[in-house]
C-alpha cells in the first residue's frame, strides 16, 4: 500500500535511543544498547515479536569467562543462524554522563538465541588473527557462499579518531580474522554509513568521508562531509566496483542525496535507503533529516511460478500466478495452436485491462481449472494423463545480472503513478503524489512500451506444430497484480508477425485487439517486471476454451480437514449448459510415469456422484503425490458432466 502505519505496542516499551544494534529474525526483532541521552548510554537488549507488537526485556546469561557488554552506541550486531554477533562500539569512560569521555572498542561477543523468541546468553569466543582495530558507527554483514565456504563475517570502515576504510573477515567457524586484499578503487574512508548484502555483493551507500584538498584525503581527517557514493563489494572475488562516485552531479534529483545516519534494507533483490541526516554546516543543530525513501532494483526479477487457470468459459480465462516480491507489474503472454490473422481493421481502445481478481475458496488454496478432455471414464486410473498438464521449458530462464541497468527510484507513500523507463545504463525514480489513495491497477503506457529487448517474442521451446510465424507469442497486457481475466490479447501488425526478435514493442493503444475462440487450445507464460527491465519468462502453462453446449468447471473449491480424512466440497458451475448429471473428483498419485515425467500428473478418480462435495480417506491419501512446481501441495481435479459429456475441471492446489 506505500502507506506508513504506526503499529500499537505493547509490553516493556524500550525508551527512545540512537545508534543501537538491531537485527530481524523472522517475525521477530532484537535491539541491543545504544545512546539513550546524551552522555548516557544502553547495554539493554529488547525483543519485539511483530507478529503480535509485544515488546519484552530480555536478560542474558553472562559469559562463562569475561563480562558481559558495556554499554555502548555505534556498535555492529549481526545475526547468522542462530547466533548474533556484535562488534566494537563506543563507550563512556566517565560515570558522569554529563562527562563524556569517549573510548573506542573492539571487542567481540556472540549472542546465543533461543528458537522463536527469548536468549540464552552472551559468550566471548576464542579468535585468531589480528583483531580489527576499535572503532564505531562501522558497519558488519555476513555472507555465505551457497556453493562451497563457511560462513564469513565482514566489518568495513567506521571512526576511530579519524574515519576507516579497511575491510575485515572473520571465519566463523574456525574464529580467525583477516585481512583480505581487494581489487579496485576502494571507497573512500567512512563512518554511520549503510552496508547490506544482496547475492554475493556488499552495497555501501552515503555516510560521512573526510573532505578531500587538492585530491589529497586530510591525514588529522579535520574536514568532513556527508556523501551519496555508492559502491559494491564482490564477495566472491573482493573486487570494489563503483557505481556513483563522490563527485557526480544529480542536478535533475534522480539520486538519493548525500547523507549519513541513515537505514537501509534489502528486500529480496532491492535495496531499500531511508533517512538520515544531510550534513549541512556539521552541526547537528543545522542538520537536516531526511524524509525521502528510496529504492535500488540491483536485477531483474526471477521468473514467476507457471499460470494457473482459475476459471476458463468458452471465450475467455480467469489467470493468476504467484506473486514476486518488489516487482512493478508483470507481462502476460499467449499463443495457440490455431493460427492467428495479422491485424488489421480498426485499432483497439485503451491499455490491457488489470483485473483485480478475489481468489475463491479457503484462503491456503490455489485453485486452478484445467481440461480433462482425456481422461477416460469410468477408469480409475490415467494411463495417459491430459495434454494440458504438459510445461514446456523456456529456455529464457538462464539470464545474468546486468549491473549496468541498476536503477534508483524514489519512492513516495500514498498513490504511485509509475513511469518506469526501461532502457540501460540509466539511474531513474518514481514521481508519487503527496496524495493518499490505492495504487491503480495497472502500468503506464511507459513501461508497457520498454519491455521488448528482454521478451523478443521469441520461444524456441515451444511446440513445433506450426511454421515459425505462427508460433509468435502475444501479449495480453501488463498487469500490476498477479491476476488476470483473459479475454482478448494484441494483433501485431502485418509486417511485424514473422519477426522473432523486435527492437521496439508497438503502442497498445494502435493495436487490434483479438478475441478468444471457444474449443481452442492457448499457451501461457508470464514474466515479471521491475526497473531493471523483463526478468524470465515462467514455465509455459496449457489451457483450453470451453466449447459451446458442455458445462463450466465447478467453483468455490474448499478443502476441511479432520482426523483421519478431509472434505472437499464446491458449487456447482456458474453456466453448467443443461443439467448436470453427475461430478467427479481426481487425485493425483505417485506412479513410474511421473517419475520418468514429473510435468506429466496422473490422476485417479476418487469420487462421481450428484453431490458437490466428497470425502478423501486417509488412505486415498497416502498414495497422493506431492506437487513442487511451486509450494509444495496435493492436487485435485473436480468437473462437470451434462447431457453432452466433461467439461474442464477445476484444479485446486491443497498447500501443504
């Protein structure tokens, strides 16, 4: 929603306090230390369970050997698994807190978590190597490498008198630090800058660098600046990459502005930056806080799960897919087997339509209408499963992370009027209105006409069935939810229909649009959108019109469970063409088939009779087979049968 919201707390409130640690892990969120006044500082540690806004102070056990924490402001606390860690920091000398004698640490200590909420106790591991120098207002991520390595701890930059920009590991598994050597322009010294890890890169962004004479940094570090840099570490190769120096120029606002202090955070692959103070005149009582948010997408998004099929009638479908996080819209394409005539005539009004379909059923269900035109009745088992539960690969799911089409973009709160330019090498933002109100749903015509270097409407694992031309995928629209009603899609013109591999996407609002024929046969595949351009295509997914005269599919699948069986039941179809004579419910099972073809279900049939629902026993059940094409679930099919025969089931994913 963009909208800002203040949750209503509850339970041991923590006092308002600055430059503490903080970590999130899962729905729950701990905060340790911190400058509570001026002078005055925390070694407390709070736990919020934001499931339920419920504050509560915890109390560690205390070393085996040692002390525990003093408290301290600026210091780094991670978490990995189930341990967090915290470094260095800054402390009073004084007991006075009006007396403020600074003193810089590096110690280390590790925090042991209890699973879900509460601690058990802090611990000072045994470390080898050089200790890093003590510091605050640092920063320390830590990072794995999915394929080979243990896990590793990397503290960068910070102050100390004057700032840091030296980078350390820590081993966590054998305790040893060191210093690793780095390729490329290392960014410049800092301290109460952000670090954050998105794949295997560290992004630093802003913070406070020593102001630089004649080229030259000031040794003593007496002149200061806040910066807009922003660089990435490599982490699997500890090279520097810069991507907005110190010096470059944002005279059209398309960069978050220099600053220090501020948060940022990593949302699947977008980095999110908020806040902070700007600098101005470094004193703190001229500085400005910052009140803009911003956020970077580093890649284009992953593929979306397969289309499912909701509901399908003779001339159109109801379509959703999974949702992926920090997109801006999704592109949905189809093509049939029928051949398509070129456009022509007269020109369709407006853009693609962005339904906002309300799933039905149980809310843990995802339910999907398919054809069980081949199913032979009365077996109980498929020998040859339904043509529709074949997925073609797209071979466009292979693609590299392309750093030059990072994208900043502002982000405001209340109603967002996407423009999103699509091409490379550019830096951009999203204009929002102050105004408070639900996001339209849909895309600008911008986005929709940048989306063609990434989809070339080209699919060379689809089916050939028919010649080249005829195979071309087209597109139905741009949606921003993860919902559509299906009904038309957009002609290409008559010049472009062979061309596989278009440089430009033509303006929807030129183009004709073509309605869906009963009985016909259309692929779909869907890919996802952010600023960094069209991420991969899905899986292809296979559904079929009704024809004319057979009955819809059953709606309003739900699923209760009880002891030892569950219960499914459903309404009857919304057009059922004549009388129903009878319904049949479908179980897919484990089978050699399967196996050899996991894409290709076979179902066996578990109930046929004149009620809308049915029992599943425990031992139907146990031969079930287990989906994974997205989240694991159980599938069933249920349809409709009238005087002229089947029509398409219903297909409902029992998550589990």
């Amino acid at each position: 929603t963009n909208q800002w919201f203040l949750p209503a707390v509850r339970g041991d409130i923590p006092p308002g306090c600055a430059a503490h640690g903080f970590v999130c892990d899962g729905t729950r969120i701990l905060v340790f230390g911190g400058m509570v006044e001026y002078g005055r500082y925390s070694n407390d540690l709070y736990e919020l369970q934001a499931s339920r806004w419920l504050w509560k102070k915890v109390k560690p056990q205390a070393p085996s050997t040692g002390s525990p924490p003093c408290p301290r402001l600026g210091h780094s606390f991670s978490l990995y698994g189930n341990k967090c860690y915290l470094f260095g920091g800054l402390a009073n000398e004084s007991e006075d807190s009006n007396n403020n004698v600074p003193r810089y640490l590096n110690d280390f200590y590790e925090l042991e978590l209890q699973h879900g909420s509460g601690v058990v106790g802090w611990s000072i591991p045994v470390t080898k190597g050089i200790l890093p120098s003590p510091r605050e207002s640092h920063t320390a991520i830590v990072y794995c490498r999915k394929d080979v390595g243990s896990p590793k701890m990397y503290i960068f930059g910070g102050m100390c008198g004057c700032r840091l920009n030296d980078l350390w590991e820590l081993d966590i598994e054998t305790m040893t630090w060191s210093r690793p050597e780095t390729k490329g322009t290392v960014p410049l010294p800092r301290s109460l800058h952000t670090a954050n890890v998105i794949g295997n890169k560290m992004y630093v962004f802003g913070g406070w660098v020593p102001q630089s004479a004649g080229g030259e940094i000031s040794s003593h570090d007496g002149e200061w600046k806040c910066t807009g840099s922003f660089s990435y570490l490599n982490l699997d190769t500890t090279e520097w990459i810069g991507l907005i120096s110190d010096c470059q120029e944002d005279k059209s606002n398309l960069l978050p502005g220099p600053r220090a202090g501020h948060c940022a955070v990593a949302v699947g692959t977008r980095l999110y930056i908020w806040s902070g103070r700007d600098g101005y005149r470094k004193a703190w009582n001229n500085q400005v806080c910052c009140k803009d948010l911003w956020y970077l997408d580093t890649e284009k998004p992953p593929a979306p799960s397969q289309v499912q099929l909701i509901r399908a009638t003779t001339n159109s479908f109801q379509v959703k897919w999974d949702e992926v996080p920090t997109v801006e819209g999704y592109l949905l394409q189809l093509h049939s087997d029928s051949p398509v005539p070129p456009a022509s005539g007269t020109p369709g009004a407006g853009v693609p339509e962005a339904s906002l379909l309300t799933s039905q059923g149980a809310s843990s269900l995802h339910q999907s209408p398919q054809l069980l035109t081949s199913i032979p009745y009365p077996d109980m088992k498929v020998d040859h499963p339904s043509q529709t539960n074949n997925v073609i690969p797209n071979n466009n799911a292979n693609w590299e992370p392309d750093t030059s089409r990072n994208a900043f973009h502002l982000q405001s709160v209340g109603e967002i009027n996407v423009g999103v330019s699509l091409s490379s090498n550019s830096l951009l933002k999203i204009e929002g209105k102050e105004k408070v109100a639900a996001p339209e749903n849909k895309i600008t015509q911008e986005t929709m006409k940048s989306h063609a270097d990434a989809t070339g409407f080209k699919e060379s694992n689809a089916p050939s069935l028919l010649p080249v031309c005829d195979r071309q995928w087209y597109d139905v629209g741009i949606f921003k939810n993860n919902t559509a009603v299906v009904s038309q899609f957009y002609l290409l013109p008559e010049e472009t229909l062979s061309i596989s591999n278009k440089a430009d996407v033509p303006d929807y609002r030129l183009l004709k649009k073509q309605d869906l024929f009963p009985g016909t046969v259309y692929r779909f595949r869907v890919a996802a959108i952010n600023g960094c351009g069209v991420g991969p295509f899905s899986k292809v997914s296979e559904f079929k019109t009704c024809i004319p005269g057979f009955p819809g599919a059953p709606s309003t699948v739900k699923i209760s469970k009880s002891v030892d069986c569950i219960h499914l039941s459903w309404e009857p179809p919304a057009s059922p063409s004549g009388n129903i004579l009878e319904y049949s419910a479908y179980l897919a099972i484990r089978s050699t088939q399967l196996q050899e073809n996991p894409n290709q279900l076979v179902f066996m049939r578990i109930y046929c009779g004149l009620k809308t629902s049915c029992t599943v026993t425990a031992t139907q059940l146990s031969n079930a087979h287990v989906d994974y094409t997205s989240r694991p679930a159980i599938v069933f099919r249920i349809s409709a049968k009238n005087e002229r025969g089947y029509g398409p089931a219903t297909q409902v994913r029992w998550l589990q």
